[in-house]
C-alpha cells in the first residue's frame, strides 16, 4: 500500500500529456493601449513582425462590414512579414483573415502565403463579403505537429486597381499541451500518498 502510493505519481508522469485546441481573438488585453505584437508571447506561441509594425489588439471597423473577424484583431500592413512559434509542436492550425480589398484573391492571386516549420508552404484565398469593404478567408492546417509558420500578405494592385494596404487576422486557434490537468492529478495523488502513508504511521 504504502509502495502504490509512491510510485502513483511517478507512473502518472509517464504518461502522455493532455492537449487541447485554444484560440486567441486577440481582445485578451483590451483594445487600449495598441500593444506591437512584436516579440509578443502569449498563451504558448511568439510573435514577430516586420518589417514595420503591426497591432495585437488593432481594429479596422469590422461591424457590419466582415463576417469572420471582429474587432479587435491582428493588425498590420501587407508589406510586413508575420511569424509564428509555437512552444510545443501543434498538429492544428487555423486563423481567419481579412484584406482591405473588394476582390476575390485566390490561385492567380493568393491572398496570403502560409511557410510551414516543416517546409510546406500553402496558399490562402479571400473572397469579399457583399456589402463589405473587407475580403475575408479561413485557413485551417491539420497534419504533422509544426512548430512555427511564417505568414506574408498579397500587397499589391487587385483587379479593381485598388491597393491592397492592410491586413487583419482573428481566431488563431492551435493545439497546446495542458500540464495543468497533469498537474492537478499528481498533486491529488501526492496528497493521498502521504494520507495513507500517515494511516499506515499512525
């Protein structure tokens, strides 16, 4: 008995950790002040962008005019470059996006262009909402955990000979480990290992 509630915890340890999809909408810290997502880490990935700069908490008047995102969201010009790194590898990653355009960006003209850490690279769509100011699109990765993707931006002339400046990204949503679950069990095991052991002294 005494042996068992020793080796409970160790055994546990073992075993695989626990995971689970979150996603981030970027309202996290509010929308005041705008925070540079540069060199930002939160809830387990790393940010980078440039050149330029580009806004965690941006907004760019989505109400009424986009359907996927919402205000606050990722914000920046096209011209820059978005990097993401994942402390653990996830085998899930999905986001919305927005580009300032009228035009539907698609294989002749790719919205955006996702670089994966393992050396794939996928290309995003948008198409404009009726209505809206704002083409918008969804990318959803599922395969071998990654660590990272590097994320660029159509910036140019669309069709409409309107440029393409600005760019909005929502809903980032990857797979994280959730050691607190973990965590919690070994405690709880730890704990009725020194109950018993306590019984079996007294």
């Amino acid at each position: 008995m005494k042996k068992l509630s020793v080796l409970s915890p160790l055994l546990l340890l073992m075993l695989p950790v626990c995971s689970f999809a979150g996603t981030l909408h970027f309202d996290e810290f509010g929308t005041s002040p705008l925070l540079s997502v540069d060199g930002m880490h939160v809830f387990g990935v790393t940010f980078h962008f440039s050149p330029g700069s580009a806004d965690y908490n941006g907004q760019i008047g989505t109400s009424g005019t986009a359907v996927l995102v919402s205000d606050p969201l990722l914000t920046g010009p096209t011209t820059g470059t978005l990097t993401l790194a994942f402390d653990d590898p996830t085998p899930l990653l999905q986001f919305d996006l927005v580009l300032l355009s009228l035009d539907t960006l698609s294989d002749t003209l790719p919205a955006y262009t996702v670089a994966l850490s393992s050396g794939q690279v996928l290309n995003g769509s948008t198409t404009p909402q009726p209505g809206g100011v704002y083409s918008e699109g969804t990318f959803l990765y599922t395969g071998a955990p990654v660590t990272g993707a590097t994320i660029t931006f159509f910036n140019g002339v669309d069709s409409f000979n309107g440029e393409v400046t600005a760019f909005g990204l929502d809903n980032l949503t990857y797979q994280t480990p959730e050691p607190a679950t973990q965590m919690l069990f070994v405690g709880g095991l730890l704990a009725l290992g020194v109950i018993g052991r306590r019984k079996i002294l007294g």
